[in-house]
C-alpha cells in the first residue's frame, strides 16, 4: 500500500496521534563470512524517531552453511500539534472567487466573490449544464440529485431542477475547496430566469416538495417509487435490484448536458440496463403461456395482457 506523506502526516495530526512503522526483514544465504570481511552481529541502532536491531549469525543448526541477516524495528512520525488545517485543499487564509451575479451599469458583467456574508444571501449565480459531467463521471467519488452535489468532502446545495441551466445561492459556493470553485467559475454564466419552483418551495420556504421537475431526476424518483410500490402491493420486485458493481449506473444516469452522440448513446444504454435488462422475470412469467424463444419483452407484453385478477401475488 502506498499512501502520500502529507495525506498521512494530516490525518495523524487531526486525530492527534502517532503513526508507528514497524519493519521486519530477513534474508538467508550460503556464503563465508570471511570471504566479505563479514562477522556475527546483534546490535541495537537506535534514533530520535527510530530503533532497529540487527541481527547477523550462522544457522547451520537449520541448514548447513546458511547464514542470515535479519532487521527488525520501528520508526515513529509524529504529528504536528501546530496544525490548524482541517484538510489538505484548506488554505491557511481561505480564498473565495468571484462570480456573475449582474450587469454594471455600463453593461459589463458584475462579479461577486462567494465568501459568506449576510448581505449575499439569496443572491443567485448560474452555470452551464456542463459543470457536473465532473461528478456525473465519477459516480464513485460523487452523488448528484436534484438539490446538491456531494462527495465524501464537501456538499454544494444547487438547483438541478432546470433543464438548461444549474442555479447556485452565491454565499453556497464557499463551502467549496478553491480547486473546485475554478472548476465552477469556468462554467459561469450570465443571469438566468431564476430558480425552480421545486427548489424555491424545498430550500426557501422549507417545504418539502414530493419529486423534482427535470425529466431525468424525475424518472429516477419515479423508477424508486414504482418499484417499492409494486413490491408492497405484489410481494416481488418488478425490477431486479442492481448488483453493487452496477450501482453507478443509477446514480450517473443523466440528461446529456451537449448535443453529443456518444453521451446520448451511453444515457440510452443506462436506461436500457434499469428497465428491460432488470425486468423480473421470474415474476413476469407467472400464470403466463410461454413459448419457446420469449424473452423479457414478450413476457411483459403477455403478462400486462393478462386480467389483473391473475396478477401473482
């Protein structure tokens, strides 16, 4: 396992604890001490932040001949008790960028830096679709929905109930790494129309608004809930679960952000994969004739045919 100095020296300093390092080594040959000016060793070496032994002798009372070498010991690296930081990507000063919030009076764009005032509040910027391919890429590392974007080290509330356009309350951005807020200034863009009703009934007035209004959010939201739905009514799951390995597929699923065929195609194969692919059949073909090719369309056909007094339950 290899791990970065500075990840490690941050944790142990956080947690405010030591990290030991503990080294064993041996090796064995056939050799004459004589012949490489070597003699019989059991030495202690000892540091500030390290102790090590090394012990160098014959065992012919293992194997005739053989001598061995062996190391064992400990180093210590200690943490900082200085360190203020929470994590690596804080600065000492935290550093808040600007954004397009208006127009000056002559025109131009106006900019805004995001650090968290109350004056800011409910001041809205906008960014272009594009900015959570990121995160839609890496569903491992993020999650997208239709209120934030979250990962295991920060969580940005956004509106992603809008077709052409995400919404970002302003102060919001400075919860952000500043690595990731450049990533978010690249896709800034001039004011938009506002933000979505959905968002505005769940973030402002605090009133939790039962499915989110973008066709893509709001197929995931119903995909759930048609599932769960059907399972309370009938006992059996209409689509099969998805296997751990595949569980990106759910959580990247998204409205292609270009008019790109290589997007459009992927999306496309990701629904394929959450409804026909996953269609139950062991529970579709019951009380069904079956013929000898069907496959899981043509089982769903026969078994929507059915009267529903025949549904399995």
């Amino acid at each position: 396992m290899r791990v970065k100095l500075k990840f490690l020296k941050e944790y142990i300093s956080i947690r405010k604890v030591h990290f030991a390092v503990c080294f064993d080594f041996m090796r064995t040959s056939k050799i004459n001490f004589e012949d490489l000016n070597i003699s019989s060793l059991d030495e202690n070496f000892k540091t500030e932040k390290s102790f090590y032994n090394h012990f160098v002798r014959p065992i012919d009372f293992v194997d005739l001949g053989t001598k061995q070498s062996w190391i064992a010991g400990k180093t210590i690296l200690s943490f900082d008790p200085n360190k203020k930081k929470s994590y690596h990507f804080d600065d000492e000063e935290s550093k808040y960028e600007s954004f397009i919030i208006g127009y000056e009076d002559d025109g131009n764009e106006k900019l805004l830096d995001c650090e968290k005032t109350n004056d800011k509040y409910f001041i809205t910027t906008y960014f272009k679709k594009e900015v959570l391919n990121k995160y839609y890429n890496e569903p491992l590392k993020y999650k997208v929905d239709g209120w934030r974007v979250s990962s295991n080290f920060f969580s940005l509330k956004i509106d992603n109930n809008i077709e052409d356009y995400v919404a970002v309350f302003l102060v919001e951005l400075s919860s952000l790494p500043h690595k990731e807020q450049l990533h978010w200034k690249q896709y800034n863009i001039a004011p938009q129309k506002g933000i979505s009703a959905t968002y505005y009934k769940t973030m402002v007035e605090g009133n939790w608004v039962q499915q989110p209004e973008t066709a893509d959010l709001l197929f995931k939201h119903q995909y759930v809930k048609f599932n769960n739905e059907w399972e309370k009514k009938f006992g059996w799951k209409f689509y099969k679960e998805l296997a751990s390995e595949d569980q990106h597929l759910f959580t990247s699923l998204h409205m292609p952000t270009s008019n790109n065929v290589k997007a459009f195609s992927e999306q496309m194969l990701t629904v394929i994969k959450l409804t026909i692919d996953r269609l139950n059949e062991a529970g579709l073909q019951k009380n069904i004739v079956l013929e000898k090719n069907d496959r899981g369309i043509t089982k769903l056909e026969k078994f929507l045919k059915q009267p529903i007094s025949k549904f399995p339950i």
